[in-house]
C-alpha cells in the first residue's frame, strides 16, 4: 500500500508540473512573436513534463489493486 501513495504522490507532483508547463506554453503563445525563439524549448518541457506524468498515470494505475 505504501508503494500506491508513493505512486500518487509522484503523480500529484507530476500534474503540478506538466500543468505549469501547460500555462508557460500559453502564456508564450499569447505573447507572440515576442520571444518566438523560446518555442521548441518551451514546447520540449510540456511535452517531456507530460509524458513523464503519462506515464506515472500508466504505473499508478498498473500498481491498483482492480
């Protein structure tokens, strides 16, 4: 059981950065083309930011008891 809320607690973790890195990619895409330059980079961290979460959702719910 320890494992599970290890498991959601990375998960919770894992949301509060992939939704910050949401916000920082609309917040980009509103000031453009001020700063145009910072898109790949931008869109490289709210990618791997929700893949990781993706995939602690996929562990999250492999370790859950059916």
């Amino acid at each position: 059981m320890a494992d599970i809320d290890i498991l959601k607690a990375e998960v919770k973790k894992l949301n509060a950065k992939a939704t910050q890195a949401k916000m920082d990619l609309h917040d980009l895409s509103e000031e453009l083309p001020t700063n145009w330059e910072k898109i790949l980079e931008v869109a490289q961290t709210a990618h791997d930011a929700h893949a990781k979460l993706m995939a602690a959702r996929k562990a999250l719910a492999d370790a859950t008891p059916a």
